[in-house]
C-alpha cells in the first residue's frame, strides 16, 4: 500500500486517539482499517488499509489492536522506525502480548499517562491532538455543570455522578446538563456554555467493573479528550481519577483530581464559591491550548524516536 510520504499514520478509524487530526499535524496520510468514518476535519479522506504492508519510511500506529495488525511487516524490519500510540483498553488487556513485542522489535511507546501501570517498557507519555472548530465561549447566566457520559453509561462513573448531583442540589442552586447522542459540535457548544465540567467518576468507584480493563490491576481514571476538551472551552475541569505523572517531559495538567471519596467535596468548594474559580479555569485553559495543540503533539510524538525529525 503506497501513501506517497515518508511518514504514515495507522489507526482503526479518523477519530480513533483523534488520528484524524494526528495525520493533519503531520501533513501526512492516515490509514484506516475501519472504515465507517472516513471523513475527517477539513473534508480531507481517511485511505482504506486492509491490512497489507504500508509503504513508508516511519510508521506511526494508534491502538494496541491496529499493531497486531501491523505487528508481521514490523516483525519483518519493513520500517527505519516505528512508535505506537497507546490510548485505549485493549492496551490493559493485551499488556502481556504488547510488552513483549515491544522489547523484541524496539518500537518507541507513547500512551496516555493513565495507562503507564500498564508498561512493563519506557515510554513517553501523551494526550491527543486536539483541533476545535471555531466555537464561541458564552457562559451561561446561571451556574452550569455539565458531563458526557460514553455509550454504555457505566465506564465515566454517569451513576454515581447522578447521585452526587442530586445531593449538592438540596444545597445549591445550579443547572445539571448530560451531553448525550449529540453531534461533536453541538457538544462543544453546550460545554461552552458551561462553568464546571466533569470528565469521569473511576478512581475507587467500585461500581465500575475491572475486566474491562484486564482484571487484575485496576484501573484509576483518566482525564480524558472530554476533560481535555472542557478545559480547552474554558470549564472548570474535576475528574475522579488518579493524577498522572508527566513530567519532565510536559507539566501534569492542573485540572481537579479527585477520588471517589472526596470527589463530593471537591464540586461543593467549588459550587459553594460560586465564579470564584475563574483563576483555576483559565489556568486549564491555557494548558490545554499549549499541550494538545498539533504544534506540540508532534514535537512530543517525534522528539524521542530517531529519524522522525530529519523525516519531517
């Protein structure tokens, strides 16, 4: 399969770790496996892979399935350098096969911060690229909170975060809005009407099952592209997750960590003081404009992995 650059990105679909816009920053072409959204930001096409040996220089794969896929050209030694992008479960579930392989082959490991429990290998940690539309930030009159549960409604902590919401409201006078089977942009507008945005109920919430995540070690929370995307839209940003560890490479983000514990009490300081988080907010917002922009994503994705740069 040709791409006609040196450099190619692998994923299962264009929003897939935002791949689609990984591809744009590096201005070169992304190849699918899944094929059911092939269109991506700026009207640009996604190439259909159908799992042949990609023919570039420097191979970029996004997700622990899409390396299986490549695993017999890598195996192979069909690429000068090859990095894979670790941001979904698969990741947790298949540690033992991806470690492995790896060591074995020398491929240079990026992956979400929340998943380096999982590494058995040094890597460097990363967000995704994130590149928004045009969306006016006009918060509303009234006190909003908002939070986008995923599909299934379990895996983000939606019912205990319910439960919490109900609580506060005896309390405090303030609007409750869930983002559900909305378009993208509708739901970058609605958080952008938002104070407060809660990305995730998962460190200590025993609700959530484990095997989802590989059983065994369990899995404490994410700040994830939601959370990443509120910050962006000027939202006061609480995640129920262990904090990361970033540095040296790029400073932890400075939205709320927070436990099951005590995550309660964390929305209620802030609700309780009302707009008087506005200095935290823009805080986050300024991080997030820096550390998920094309700019930095590929400076980060490319700084450790030797030949990337000259390639570029």
């Amino acid at each position: 399969m040709t791409t006609g650059s040196k450099i190619a990105v692998a994923a299962r679909t264009p929003r897939y770790f935002a791949a689609g816009h990984l591809a744009m920053a590096f201005g070169v072409n992304l190849c699918c496996y899944e094929n059911r959204d092939t269109d991506f930001t700026d009207g640009k096409k996604a190439i259909k892979w159908n799992g042949e040996k990609i023919n570039c220089d420097h191979l970029i794969v996004v997700g622990c399935a899409v390396l299986r896929i490549a695993a017999k050209y890598i195996e192979r030694g069909a690429y000068k350098t090859v990095a894979v992008v670790f941001s979904d479960t698969k990741c947790c579930t298949d540690r033992k096969w991806w470690n492995q392989f790896v060591k074995k082959n020398k491929v240079a490991v990026y992956m979400m911060p929340d998943l380096a429990q999982y590494s058995e290998v040094p890597y460097v940690p990363c967000y995704q690229t994130l590149i928004m539309p045009d969306i006016e930030i006009k918060k509303a009159d009234r006190l909003t909170i908002c939070h986008s549960p995923n599909k299934k409604g379990i895996w983000k902590g939606t019912p205990a975060i319910r439960r919490i919401m109900k609580e506060l409201h005896k309390d405090y006078d303030f609007d409750y809005v869930e983002i559900r089977g909305k378009p993208w942009r509708e739901s970058l507008e609605i958080k952008s009407r938002a104070h407060i945005f809660i990305d995730q109920l998962t460190y200590g919430n025993l609700e959530i099952p484990q095997e989802r995540f590989g059983g065994k070690i369990k899995y404490h929370g994410a700040l994830g592209k939601s959370g990443l995307e509120g910050m962006l839209l000027g939202c006061y940003t609480v995640t129920g997750a262990m904090e990361v560890k970033t540095e040296p490479w790029f400073p932890t983000p400075p939205c709320v960590w927070c436990d099951y514990s005590n995550f309660k009490s964390s929305l209620e300081y802030v609700v309780a003081n009302g707009m008087d988080y506005r200095t935290g907010t823009a805080a986050m917002q300024e991080w997030a404009r820096k550390y998920t922009s094309p700019e930095f994503v590929t400076a980060n994705l490319t700084r450790h992995i030797n030949g990337f740069s000259k390639a570029l």
